[in-house]
C-alpha cells in the first residue's frame, strides 16, 4: 500500500513510544500467558474478510471507545495488529496513553500473520 507522507510520519514519530514486536515473539508470548489478548484493530470488512483464529477486533475507529470496557485492566498484555503493522502502531500507542502499558504492535501486520501461517479464519 502507498500510504501518504503525513501518515508514515505519524507512524514514525510514534514508533518511539511503541514496542514492536515479530511474529514468533507474540507467538511465545501468546503461548506463555493464557491472559493474553491479540487484538485485530482493522476495518469490520477486514476482519469478515480474514483474521487470526484467536483474535478479539476492536477496530481502531472506536479502540478508545471501547478498549477500557472490555479490558478494565490496565496490565493486560495486548498484542495488535493491522494490515501491516503501521495503524496498530498508532493504536498501541493511543492505548498506552490511556494507561495501558503492557501492549505491542505486531510487526508486519495480517500480511505477515498469513506469510507466516498464523491460523486464520473469516467471517464473524
């Protein structure tokens, strides 16, 4: 994708403040805690279209809206992903602004997920 330069300075800037992470890093980290959550903030049409077997979506149009009802704890691990993996660095870093810390953005993105053979699934 041809993202324009406003963006890719955004994402940039935040990269600063947000712990990226490959695949085979949140693979181990989804293995090592049952708590963990791996969060898809794409549009609704990406998730019907495919997304990782286990993820939660929370697209990131309404992440602030709605990230604190469904995880009231700030400490929860949150793994994020997107496309690939420039918007879930903007999510990442709106979520530890609200005082989440412990969360990643996946690096790559659903692209590398499905490179990497992440069970997917579509639908929902």
């Amino acid at each position: 994708m041809d993202h324009s330069p406003g963006f890719l300075k955004l994402v940039n800037e935040e990269k600063l403040f947000v712990k990226e992470i490959p695949l085979d890093e949140a693979r181990r980290r989804l293995a090592a805690n049952p708590e963990c959550v791996l969060l898809d903030v794409r549009e609704d049409s990406e998730w019907r279209k495919g997304h990782a077997a286990e993820a939660v979506h929370l697209g990131k149009g309404v992440l602030e809206r709605d990230l604190e009802k469904l995880y009231p704890n700030p400490d929860t691990e949150i793994l994020m992903y997107c496309g690939g993996g420039f918007r879930s660095v903007l999510a990442a870093s709106t979520a530890r602004r609200m005082g989440y810390w412990n969360c990643a953005s996946i690096i790559g993105g659903y692209k590398a997920m499905v490179e990497g053979k992440w069970p997917m699934k579509s639908g929902e």
